[in-house]
C-alpha cells in the first residue's frame, strides 16, 4: 500500500471520529472534552508524519464545517492548552536558585523557556503539514481578533497566533509579482474582491485599471500562492493627480508609458484580515520603486494620491468642542453669506461653525457653486492643519488619520491638498471630497522616517506648512 493510499485512510478514519465528536462540541450539551481529546491526540502525535497529517486534516475539516458558536468552542478549546502553572513555578523556583552564572543557571533559563511555552503553539505549528494550513491559520486568527475582546485565554491565544504568523510571513519568505490583464481569472477576481479603497465596479473597470500605463503588484506567501497579501494600484502619469474619478476614468486616453515622469500610488488593499498588525505595506512601496525605476527610467516623482478617512470624524470632534476661534473674519463672513443666499428665509447662523455645519448639512453641497466657494477654503486649511498638526490619540509623535501615519512611517513628504478630488459618497462622508498627495523623494526617505519615527516629526512641503498655520 502506498503513503498516499496510507494517509487518505487514516484521513478518513480520523475524519469520522472527529464528526462525531463535533457533534458533542456543537450539540446541546455543550461540552467540549472530545474535540479537545482529539487535539490532545495531535500532540502526543502516536505514529508518522502521515497519521499526524490525517488528524490534523480532520481537525481542519472540523473546524471549516462549524457554524459561529462551533468554532467559537474549537478556539476555546485550543486556548485551554496553556502552559502548566505548576511547571512554570518549578521552572522559576529552580532559576532563582541557581548561581548567577554559568552552565547551571543557563540549564535553568532553556528550562524556564520550555515551562513557558505553551502546547498550543506546537499544535498551531502542526497545521503546516497541510497545503491549506497556513491559510487556516491566518483564518483563525481572524475570527479570534473578534471573539479574543475580553476574554484573557483567547487574547493570550490571538497573541500566540499573531508572533507565529510575524515568523512565517518574514518578509524574505514573500514574493512580489505584477498582476496584469493576463493573470489567472480566479487571480483577477480575488483582487476585485479585495480592493478596499476605490471599489472596482466591473470587469472593465478593472480592465482599465491593469491598462498598459497602470501597474499593479502584490505579494504572495508560498504556501498561499492564489491568495494576495497585499497589493497596490500605480498609475504612470505626467505630473501629480488631482483627482481620482479623473484617474480612473475608463474613457480617458491610454498614455504611452514611456511619455510618463511620475508613478502615482492610488490604491493600497491589505487583503488578509488575520495578518492584521503584521506590516508589508512599507516593503511593498519601496519594492515597486525599484522596480517601476528599472522599468521606466523617465520616471522623476514617486508619490500617491491618497484618501484622508478620519477628516470629517475629527472634524466633527472639533466643531463640537466649541473652537469658533478657529475661523478668520472672511471665512465666517464667506459662509454666513453663502447661507444667506441659498436659505434666505433661514435665520443666520449663531457663528462661522454652525455655519459650516449647515453648509456641510446641503444635499450636494459640493455640486453648489455657492457652497462650494465659501467651503474650500476652510475645508483645505483645516484639513492641512489636520495632517501636519493633529495628534492620534495618546501619542503625540504619531499622525491623527491612519493614512497619513503609514506614509510618514515609511518616509514621505506631505506634498499637496486636491479639493474635489474624491467626488463619491464614501470621498464626502470620510475627506469632504480632499485627497493628499504624499511624496517619496527617494533621497529623503530614511530622513524623513527616522525624524518621524524617533521625534514625530512629519515631513510637509513649505506650501502646505504655511496653510496649517493659516
């Protein structure tokens, strides 16, 4: 009899133990000592490698065939595999007996490791004997990040997970790829799938977007080879974009690569919710430059055009703290005025932010010339103090939008504010319809990030400086 026919046995045998105790774990009793005897089972691994494979295949079925509750009680069960306290303490006594050096203390200190470990992660290492197994994992992760609120056994589970994850997904073991028109469909769909910043509407949409002054690349894990980690967006243009309906539109003509002198990076998508905390955007960025650089050597300016998602939510936080210092005479005489004319049997408004709250408040305020006119110009600047002054919560070194903190950690310039440049509902309720270019100067990077990194100082073009102050 061959492996193969050996392992699809044990499979099988291990397969209909494990259905039957699922039953257990899933049915009215609700108690969970059978899945967790299997798991038990995989830990004293009796037998080869085949048999070890056969239950933890089964163990994988198991848990793709539960319902919420199911794997809710799978996880917990695999977060009960703690270290044993009792081991810990021994581990711990004997440390703190031993000399303070030499081979005795050292024999103490690997002991005391051992003791800590806990068996789980030696059950989580076991998965990769499957093809599908490190994708598993990357899924259990993800339902953990949900259920771990709250409970200490599954935080200190999702914490496991997470450091073991960091270890496989070193970023010597991905691989970049360029993903293009001609890539597998299964490929092409999965990326529509994914794309979390501008939605791709269609198949011509996404047509566009892989045009032949586009690019688009992403990276892969081997053991999840039809599954992006990550991927981004680049349009081959001349100058900076303004506007990302005007880059995306479909009509628009194709421009020859080669007449291009700028890459713009519209669209980043992280693509694994359970690699959530485990960064590649940074090495993805600068992978791209050196290969668009290699590729098209016209190119001189590397930047994006990029959402700024918590804008309104801080703006909103502003207003409600009262600061109606935070407007100029012209400003609130501006707005005042412009409400004046579109709603004038209205009473005017009690100061420039109750003004600006009823501007904002109009259907299709940015459609209204009127509206319009009086909002730039307070929109822009507050939005300028925004990235270049506002602070995340708790930490004053660390950029308050999410957007602005990935770009100043991985060393670009705030360039430049677009108004109207993200005319759909998601670019108004999140930007007010602004979008930021940030700038990768490729002799400033390291700079930028380390003054960033160490001292929160954020890079920003002199223009954009002078308008945060305003």
């Amino acid at each position: 009899m061959s492996e193969t026919e050996v392992t699809a046995g044990l499979f099988d045998r291990a397969l209909k133990r494990i259905v039957g105790a699922w039953r257990d774990v899933t049915g009215t009793n609700g108690v969970a000592h059978d899945i967790r005897t299997e798991m038990e089972a995989c830990l004293a691994a009796p037998g080869g490698e085949a048999s070890a494979r056969g239950r933890i295949a089964a163990l994988v079925q198991a848990w793709r065939a539960a319902d919420a509750e199911g794997q809710a009680r799978f996880l917990a069960a695999l977060a009960s595999f703690d270290a044993d306290p009792a081991q810990v303490d021994k581990a711990a006594a004997a440390l703190a007996a031993a000399p303070k050096e030499g081979p005795e203390r050292a024999a103490a200190q690997a002991a005391l490791r051992r003791a800590l470990e806990p068996p789980r992660l030696r059950l989580l290492a076991q998965f990769n004997l499957l093809p599908e197994g490190v994708k598993l994992l990357v899924d259990l992760r993800a339902a953990l990040m949900q259920l771990a609120r709250g409970d200490a056994a599954l935080a200190a589970l999702e914490a496991d997970l997470r450091d073991l994850l960091r270890s496989w997904f070193d970023i010597g073991f991905l691989e970049l790829r360029r993903i293009d028109w001609s890539s597998p469909a299964s490929l092409l769909q999965t990326l529509m799938r994914y794309e979390a910043v501008h939605a791709i509407r269609s198949w011509e949409d996404l047509r566009n977007r892989l045009d032949s002054d586009r690019r688009c690349y992403a990276f892969f894990h081997p053991r999840m080879p039809g599954e992006p980690l990550i991927f981004v967006e680049v349009a081959l243009t001349r100058g900076l974009a303004a506007s990302v309906q005007a880059l995306l539109d479909e009509a628009a003509p194709v421009l020859d690569p080669q007449a291009a002198d700028t890459a713009i990076f519209y669209s980043i998508s992280n693509c694994q919710e359970g690699l959530a905390g485990i960064s590649f955007g940074n090495f993805l960025i600068k992978r791209v430059v050196e290969l668009l650089a290699a590729e098209f050597r016209n190119l001189k300016t590397y930047a994006t055009l990029s959402p700024i998602p918590g804008y309104r939510r801080w703006l909103a936080d502003w207003l409600a703290a009262g600061e109606a210092d935070g407007f100029s005479d012209a400003e609130a005489e501006a707005m005042a005025q412009a409400l004046h004319e579109l709603k004038p049997a209205e009473a005017p408004p009690a100061g420039p932010a109750a003004a600006l709250v009823r501007l904002l408040a109009l259907p299709r305020w940015l459609e209204e010339p009127i509206a319009a006119r009086a909002l730039q110009p307070v929109l822009t600047r507050l939005c300028a103090r925004y990235l270049v002054a506002e602070s995340a919560r708790g930490s004053a070194k660390r950029a308050r939008d999410p957007v602005a903190h990935f770009h100043l950690s991985n060393g670009a310039r705030i360039e430049r504010l677009n108004w109207a440049a993200d005319r759909s509902e998601k670019g108004l309720r999140e930007s007010a319809g602004l979008m930021v270019n940030y700038l990768y100067d490729l002799d400033r990077i390291e700079a930028n990030h380390e003054a960033y990194a160490g001292q929160g100082q954020r890079a920003a073009s002199a223009a954009l400086r002078k308008l945060a102050k305003g």
